[in-house]
C-alpha cells in the first residue's frame, strides 16, 4: 500500500518538475523508507521493482505519453524485467533513479533503469540497474501495435535494440496468453 501513496506523491510532484522529450533521461529522487527493508536492514529487492515502476510512472507523465495513454484508452504493462544489484540501499539512504527508452521492437518497448548514489567523490555511482521489456494494451481489450504507438507518442529514431536485450526478450518470454503453457519441469 505504501508504493500507492509514493506514486501519487510522484504523480504530483511531475507536474512540478520540467517536461521531458521521449530520449531524455529521467532522475526520480527517493529515500529507502523503513517499510522498503528486510530482515538484513536494507532495501528488500523485490522494492527495487517496485520502485522502478513509481519512476516510469513519473517518466511517462513529464514526457507526456501518460496522457495520451489515458486519452486513448492505454495502459502499459510489464512483459519482462530483470535487475543486478551491486551495492545495497541502507535506512534513510537518498538515491536517484535513472530510467531511459532504449529503444524498441515489433512489439515492446524497453526501457533501462539505474540506482544511483554519489560516491566518496560525489560523483553518481551506480547501485542496481535493472531492464524492463513493456507492452501497451487497450482497456477495451488487445495491444496496441507498435506502428500505432509510435505514431501517437511522436517518436521517431527508436526502433531497434542492442542484440544481446533482443536475446533477452525472446529468451525469456513465455507463450501468448491463448497458448498453452503447462508447468513441467525438465531435469
């Protein structure tokens, strides 16, 4: 419950904070809170996700795809994710969260995300970086295909993806919703 107070806290300090284009990298400031700890006094890693997903909130209402989402009847979804971590968030520790559009496929969009801390030096050091593969859905039923949405959003120049996250969407995608997909394991 507490991630819902921190996206809206998020979602009215955007409109405060300066517009974004599509390429920009977005900076969304936190602080570990005692309820993002586990039992080892740091930040629990399934908050980092979480987390992540209250800085693209943020991401998508400076750049101005959250409206345009909401007027068209879209919402995004995580398709896939992945995270390493480097360097734990203790109480109280102030860190930033850096997310950007690599770019895109015939089907997803897939953004990267950094932890960030300043280091002995104050220079930023990076934390965690995770890599979310999204898809965008309609409400009235079916995805949006990704000519529809690039055409909307106004995006020209992102098409294509580094290999190796190609490599990694394929690799860890599952069956359509429609296929089967029965749980049996191999040895």
């Amino acid at each position: 419950m507490h991630m819902f107070f921190r996206t809206m806290l998020h979602f009215v300090l955007a409109r405060f904070r300066s517009r974004l284009g599509h390429g920009d990298v977005a900076r969304t400031n936190f602080i570990t809170l005692p309820t993002d700890l586990d039992i080892l006094n740091h930040m629990n890693n399934g908050v980092y996700l979480s987390i992540m997903d209250v800085a693209r909130f943020e991401m998508l209402v400076r750049n101005g795809v959250w409206q345009l989402m909401r007027d068209r009847g879209w919402y995004p979804v995580v398709a896939s994710e992945t995270i390493t971590f480097r360097k734990s968030l203790n109480p109280w520790n102030r860190f930033t969260i850096e997310s950007r559009i690599i770019g895109h496929d015939d089907k997803a969009v897939y953004m990267e995300q950094r932890f960030v801390r300043p280091d002995a030096s104050g220079s930023p050091e990076i934390y965690a970086t995770g890599y979310i593969r999204a898809r965008f859905l309609r409400r009235s039923g079916g995805t949006v295909p990704m000519p529809e949405l690039v055409e909307a959003f106004g995006v020209e120049g992102f098409h294509g993806i580094p290999e190796w996250i190609e490599r990694w969407g394929d690799d860890v995608a599952l069956p359509p919703m429609r296929a089967a997909a029965p749980s049996v394991w191999s040895d």
